[in-house]
C-alpha cells in the first residue's frame, strides 16, 4: 500500500517542520495501522465511514488517537 512514503513522510516532517496527513485510498483497519506506524499526524477516512468499510468504534480501540 503506501511503501514509499515512509522516507519522504519523515524527510519532510524534519526539513520543514510540518505536520503531515493523508487523504483519499484509506479503507482498512491495516491502511491506518500502517500509517500510524509511519508517524503520520493526520489521516481523512470520511468515504470509508461513509460506506461503512470502517468502524468508528473499532479504530478508536485499536489505533492510537491524539
């Protein structure tokens, strides 16, 4: 899924100092797990709310949320 971001998700955060979020192709609990391991500050999942592909309750128990 998002492989490659990893090095630039970072590189970007310590160069300019910036908080990152992701948008758009987020549709599993595995899709946010991997972005929390990438340290992410940030993600929109409104569409897979929206068609149920995700489950408020279970992320909030499962994901860590600042």
């Amino acid at each position: 899924m998002i492989i490659s971001i990893d090095v630039s998700n970072r590189k970007i955060k310590k160069q300019f100092n910036i908080n990152v979020t992701i948008a758009g192709k987020i549709s599993s609990e595995f899709d946010l797990q991997s972005l929390d391991k990438l340290e992410v500050d940030g993600v929109i999942i409104g569409k897979a709310l929206y068609k149920n592909k995700l489950n408020p309750n279970t992320i909030l128990k499962n994901i860590k949320v600042n």
